[in-house]
C-alpha cells in the first residue's frame, strides 16, 4: 500500500512524519552475517544484531534474495533487479529511503519503508527481506524490540557469503 503525506493531509490525518522520534518498542539493528541455511542456498539467512547484542534471525525467504543483499552489501557489481529498477526510480524522482521499519504480521515479518525528497511516502506492509534488500545504502534499519533475542552463537550448520 503506498500512502503519500498529501493524501493523509486531504483526510484529516496528520500524524505522519518521516523525521519523527524513534519509537521506544523498536531498537536500531545493523546486518551481521547473511547466507543461507541450506546448503544449496534455497533458503536465505539474515543476522540482525542491536548495540545491545540482541539479535534476531531471520529466514524463511529466497535465497536469491540473500543473494542481491550480499551484493549490495560487498559493493559488487549486480545484474539488474527488480530492487536495481525501484533504486533508479528514485534517483530519477529524488526520493531517498531514509528507513525501514521491520514488524511481525501474524506468522510474517513485514516492513514499512519510510522514503523522503520531493515528497514523504511511506510504503506500508511489504516483505521484510525485500525491504532490507532495498535498503542499498544501509539507512536506519529498525525492528521491533518484541521479536530480538538475545543469542549466544551462530549456529554452526549455517552457510554464510
């Protein structure tokens, strides 16, 4: 769902700012490792660790999305993607993703992405994993402090790029 801040303005709702406050029930998290849990890298693997050493794992989607995180995180070259096509949009738009919101949705992780320029918007209610593909730039990255853990290890049967 895409909301834009003058459509919220002609209904009456007004609470929509992208510079607001972080709110207290999500902590800021930063990637750590991405791979695969699966051998043949069907399955992606994502660490999100908060300064606080909390960590959550997230997994359960494509591979190939593993994949284009780990490119754009190691800087390399990438074959043209849909999250390359969504980048060029907002160069040509001058937009900027300034944040990523990541909440559980029943049994999913979602996210919010929160972009700002010529104009504010907010995409509502997305795939978690194609939200932090998206997030090239590693912008805030937040998620909600009811699903971080804190974690002792990495588990050993994990395979990482």
């Amino acid at each position: 769902m895409l909301i834009r801040k003058p459509f919220l303005h002609q209904m009456g709702i007004y609470g929509l700012k992208i510079n607001d406050v972080q709110e207290e029930d999500y902590d800021i998290v930063k990637i750590t490792h991405i791979g695969f849990v699966d051998e043949y890298g069907i399955e992606g693997l994502i660490l999100l660790r908060a300064d606080d050493g909390k960590e959550f794992q997230m997994h359960a989607f494509s591979g190939e999305v593993a994949r284009h995180i780990s490119e754009f995180y190691s800087d390399k070259q990438y074959v043209p993607t849909i999250y390359k096509m969504l980048e060029e949009i907002c160069e040509v738009n001058e937009l900027l993703l300034v944040k990523v919101k990541i909440y559980e949705s029943g049994e999913a992780l979602r996210a919010n992405l929160y972009f700002t320029g010529k104009t504010e918007l907010v995409l509502r209610n997305y795939r978690a994993s194609d939200a932090i593909a998206l997030d090239v730039y590693k912008r805030q990255l937040l998620i909600s402090i009811a699903i971080l853990r804190p974690i002792p290890n990495v588990c050993p049967y994990w395979y990482f790029v």
